[in-house]
C-alpha cells in the first residue's frame, strides 16, 4: 500500500481496480500526488481500461480547491484508461451528491456507481 497524508492507495488482486482511501482531511497536493500515484499504477492497464473505487466514508468534505482537483483527478484516469468509478460513501447522500457533482464537472461521462462497502465497489 502508497500512502501520501490523507490518502492511500493499493491495486485490488484479480482484476484491474486500483483503491484508494481516505482519512480525515485531505488537501489539493495530496489530492494531486493521488492522481500520479492512480496513474502510475494503473499505467499496465491503459489500453485494456481499469476501474477506480474511492473509499470517502471517512474523509471531511472538501474544500472548493480540493473539489476542483478532483474533477482534474477524474479527467487524468479517463485519458489514461479509466472506465468506471465505484465509489464507496456508505449511507453519507452528501458524499455520493459531492462525487456525482464531481463526475458531472468533469465532463467524461464516466460510468459511476455508489456502495456502502469496499467488498460491494470492488465486485461491482
């Protein structure tokens, strides 16, 4: 497992999904080493695509400038492969309203889902 403050990330085994979690309060550089981090390690799968399954169900809200850097983050997987969003928000409306409004930001069309638990994205 990469980890980087607030964020950390690990390749799910037996299929191309990368995970990422987060704790607390997190910032646009993390946010930012996140995204080259994902990348990186889904660099294997670029031509094949990959799937993404934030794990926010204990992250704070964000801030404006982290929510930008999100919809950067979204825009960078799709150039690089990134087929699906599996997010796992738990019951929390205002996290799955947040990713939504994200995703729609960024303009991808990214197919997106949302999950109370990790077992339910990564299965998705």
């Amino acid at each position: 497992m990469l980890q980087n403050g607030a964020q950390s990330v690990e390749k799910i085994a037996g299929g191309n999904i990368i995970y990422s979690k987060g704790v607390g309060k997190t910032n646009a550089d993390e946010i930012k080493w996140l995204t080259e981090t994902v990348v990186k390690e889904a660099a294997a799968w670029k031509s094949s695509g990959w799937g993404y399954s934030p794990d926010c169900t204990q992250m704070d809200p964000v801030t404006p400038d982290v929510g930008n850097e999100l919809v950067n983050m979204t825009k960078a997987f799709v150039e690089n492969g990134c087929k699906a969003i599996a997010f796992v928000d738990g019951a929390s409306a205002m996290l799955k309203a947040q990713g939504k409004s994200n995703t729609k930001r960024s303009n991808t069309g990214l197919l997106e889902e949302h999950f109370e638990t990790k077992d339910q994205a990564v299965n998705w």
